[in-house]
C-alpha cells in the first residue's frame, strides 16, 4: 500500500443529505487500487417517490436497511430493519485484514441502532487498515465521539467540493510522493534553510520540488498586498484568501505531484493558517477542517523554533524592512503558542533554528533521512 506517511488513516466525509457522499465513495471504491471490504447505504425511490434505503455490500449482496411503515425502530417514516443489516452488513466490517481497505456508508442514525456496528466500527478505526467513511449529520453522541477523534481527516463534502474531492481524497491512500511542510515564525530561517536542503538532497539523489504559500498566484498576491499594507481586513475575509489560495494550489500543483512521485518542500502551509488566524481568535478545529477538507495533510512538518525576540530581530534587519500586520510581540506570543499546540495534529521535528546555518541543516537531514527511506522503501 502507499499509504502516506503522516498516519491518519480514517477519512470521515461529512456534508448534508443529498451532497452526493455515496456518489463520491463509489467513485473512490474506483480509483483506489486496493482490495476493499464494506458496504453502501443506497436510497430506494419508486415513481419519484423515496419509499426507504438498502444497504449494499461491495461484492453486491443487498437487503433493506429502512423502509416506510410502522415498527420498532422508527426514523421519522421509516422502519429500520436492525436484523437484516447485522445479517449483511456488520460482518463486511469485523473482519480486520491487513492489505485491505474499509468503506462504511454510512454512520447515521439508522445504522446506529446496532451496538454490533458501532463496536465494529470503533474497532476498524482504531486498527491498522485505512477506512474511508461517511458520517451523518445530527446531535448523536456516537458520531460525536468520531468527531474528536485526532487519527482521522474530515472532509465536508458540498456541490462545490464533491468531484474535487475524488482526487483530493484519493491521495491520502494512494501516495506516491513525499510533501515535508516547513514551519515556523517569521525569522525562523525557513527560506535559508529549504534552499540548503534542495541543493542538498540533490547532492545525495533525491528530486525534489520546492514551492511556498501564499502561492505567486492571484490569491497569493492579495494576501501579500493585504499584508504589506496592514489592511483592516477582517480575520474571517484572511482566512478565507488564504484558503483560495490553498485550494489552487492543492488542486494545481500539489495534488498532480505528489502522484507523479515527487518530493515536494513546502515553505508555509495550512500549520500557518492554524497559527495566525487562529491568533485571530478564529476557531481553530474548523480551520483545520475547512482546510483538510481542499489540502492534502503533510507526510511531515519541520518547525524551525526560534525565541520569539531573535525572530523579530532578525526581520527587523532585512532590506527595506516594512512591519506588516501580524508582527507585533503580543500578536507572534499567541502565533508561537498556537503553533506548538497544532503540531500534535502532524508527524513533526522540531529543529532549534538559533544554532549556526549548517547545523539547522544537519539537524533537519537527520530527522528527514528516516522518512526519506520510508518513502523509498515504501515505493
């Protein structure tokens, strides 16, 4: 399997009914080239008229999960047909193989009334097999729960997002490249560092592309403007430049590269966005799924830290220094510690950037090495 590195494995899709979730899960089923096991949950309509639902097993078994009428259990019209989805569905789910791939459509109300299927599905989640599931919406604890969970990717699925997703989705399954993140406040030595790191892993064989956020693209360049001008911009209109931005870049650089098995290095990324606008006051679980949701997570974060009074000397010194918005000592304070916080969310280094210019390099070449070798063994 070429699993990315990075470790979460579950991917949960969420959105409202009739955003195409089930859709968007047969067409993954299609494109990722792994043995599955699982199940589709599948409205039935008659005459125009939607009259229950059938659950229908990758290897095209079916039977009823709901259906209109009178009975016990009830989901509004519907009686759900607890026994019959044990007998089908839940044994799709307990049998944990390495080598395979789990797909539940979906975890909802109906499918809830089954303490076999959520013990089931609590066990895939916490094995080592990758799950791609859908999650219904609705104030159920059990769902609630899945929502907290660190190992998982959330991804709202809307019109706008769905068909992006099959490749957005695809990838953090089927990898075969390598994307290392750089992070770390402004001053840190981000850009000193990556350029040595190009030219050095060039030295020992490895191809790698170097690119940034923001991007040069038209998004990017606001947020430059926006930044250099020190524009009373409101928190939620940044964030959401930065997620432009974001999802152009994933969409036409990032995503295409890393299935053409390349190691990217990204100076800045969506750790930033967690940092800054979450300084901001911005709540910081809904920007890391708003955007997980268009931006494939990082095999690997490198945070170069640095006090937080060295960082602003040192861009206090660069040519024709102009302070920007975000660099005030209280502001960077919040930035500092909202980075640090996010970091358990990632593979992580941490490299002290106060050492001398080749010993941050030796540093961040001694944890990058063994992910390296992952990936080439892996591939």
């Amino acid at each position: 399997m070429l699993l990315p590195l990075h470790g979460r494995k579950n991917i949960l899709l969420h959105g409202l009914p009739g955003s195409g979730k089930t859709t968007l899960v047969e067409r993954l089923v299609q494109k990722i080239p792994y043995p599955k096991r699982g199940f589709y949950t599948r409205e039935v309509r008659e005459r125009g008229r939607r009259v229950g639902f059938k659950i229908i097993t990758l290897d095209g078994k079916e039977a009823w999960l709901a259906k209109r009428g009178k009975g016990y259990p009830q989901v509004g019209k519907y009686r759900v047909y607890v026994e019959s989805f044990e007998k089908l569905a839940v044994p799709t789910i307990q049998e944990v193989n390495p080598g395979e791939m789990m797909v539940i459509d979906e975890i909802g109300k109906m499918e809830l009334f089954s303490k076999n299927f959520q013990e089931a599905v609590l066990k895939v989640l916490d094995s080592q097999v990758p799950v791609l599931a859908t999650v219904g919406y609705g104030l159920l604890p059990f769902v609630e729960k899945l929502f907290e969970r660190k190992d998982s990717i959330f991804a709202e699925v809307t019109p706008e997002s769905r068909d992006y997703l099959v490749e957005r989705v695809a990838v953090e399954f089927y990898r075969p490249g390598l994307f290392i993140a750089v992070e770390g406040l402004d001053g840190a030595g981000k850009s000193t560092l990556l350029k040595k790191l190009v030219k050095t892993l060039s030295q020992e064989g490895y191809k790698t592309i170097l690119t940034q956020e923001p991007t040069n693209g038209e998004w990017g360049q606001k947020i430059r403007e926006h930044l250099t001008a020190g524009s009373k911009i409101s928190p939620q209109a940044m964030a959401e430049l930065f997620l432009r931005d974001r999802r152009e870049h994933a969409k036409n650089f990032l995503l295409p590269n890393l299935q053409e098995k390349q190691i990217i290095l990204c100076d800045r990324y969506y750790l930033s966005t967690l940092a800054y606008q979450g300084a901001c006051d911005l709540e910081l679980e809904k920007l890391k799924r708003q955007n997980e949701t268009w931006a494939p997570v990082p095999d690997l974060v490198l945070y170069l830290k640095v006090p937080l009074e060295e960082a602003l000397e040192r861009v206090s010194k660069r040519p024709l220094y102009k302070p920007e918005a975000y660099e005030t000592k209280e502001f960077l304070a919040k930035v500092e510690q909202l980075y640090e916080e996010s970091l358990k969310h990632f593979k992580y280094i941490v490299v002290d950037a106060m050492l001398p210019e080749e010993k941050v390099l030796e540093e961040s070449l001694k944890g990058l090495i063994p992910y390296l070798k992952a990936w080439e063994e892996r591939n």
